[in-house]
C-alpha cells in the first residue's frame, strides 16, 4: 500500500486544524493557501515536463548510457520522464503491472525499465555490438 496517499490528505487536514487551533479563520487561509500553491507547483511541473516530452519522438534518448548512469530504484515515471524529456514507448500490455517502458537513442543503445506501480524497480542497458572499423593491423 502507499502510505503517501494516505498521510498527504491527513498532514493537510492536521495543518489546517493546527492552523485553525493557532489563529482562527486567517490561519485555515493562511494553511489552505500553502496546501494550494504546493499542490499548483506538483501540476505545473507534471505539465512541463509532459510538454517537454511531446516534442519528442516517443522512445528516444539523448544518450542511452548516461540515462543507464541515473537511474536509480524507487524513482518515479514522471522523474524519469523528465530525465529523458521523451515519453518511453511502451513494451508491456496496456494497464498491466509492471509498465515496462524502453528509450533508445540515435547509436542503438537502449534502456528498458520496469514500474511497479509509478516506481522504478529495475532497469536495463543493451548495447548493440561494436562492429571493428577495419581489419587488424598487420605484423611489421
């Protein structure tokens, strides 16, 4: 279970009660005028970054190692999103958990990540073999 979605509501009603407690009517504004602009900064950064990333191509990455390097569990998507500025294309079933989401960039290199429920639990690089450049150097 997230307990976030549990104690957010209830640290909020706490602090306006709290806030009614300390100085009636003009503490609830006061309280109810924080808990709105903190809600309104969440939004205005899930828009921008949902922007961001509807310029893109969906599933692609600047570099698909450096996002390997970034990577770490317990982020959620919109992190994520945010880190690659692309939706992931999706690789898993519509409404099925995991999600399991691949970005890929212009060399091959792809990363394929697995949500459990908004959450990064495990992710993966590939990267595509490295063909030489030109037969070995010949003995002198």
């Amino acid at each position: 279970m997230n307990w976030q979605k549990i104690a957010i509501p209830i640290l909020g009603a706490g602090l306006v009660a709290a806030a009614w407690q300390a100085a009636g009517w003009q503490g609830v504004a006061l309280a109810a005028g924080g808990i709105v602009m903190w809600a309104l900064l969440h939004f205005t950064r899930m828009m921008k970054v949902l922007q961001r990333a509807s310029a893109r191509p969906i599933g692609y990455c600047d570099s698909a190692v450096m996002l390997n390097a970034k990577l770490r569990p317990g982020v959620n998507l919109l992190h994520v999103l945010a880190m690659t500025r692309s939706l992931g294309e999706l690789q898993s079933p519509k409404e099925a958990q995991p999600e399991i989401f691949r970005w890929t960039d212009a060399g091959g290199s792809h990363v394929t990540c697995e949500f459990a429920d908004g959450k990064l639990t495990k992710w993966e690089l590939h990267r595509p073999p490295v063909a030489p450049d030109g037969p070995p150097p010949a003995a002198p």
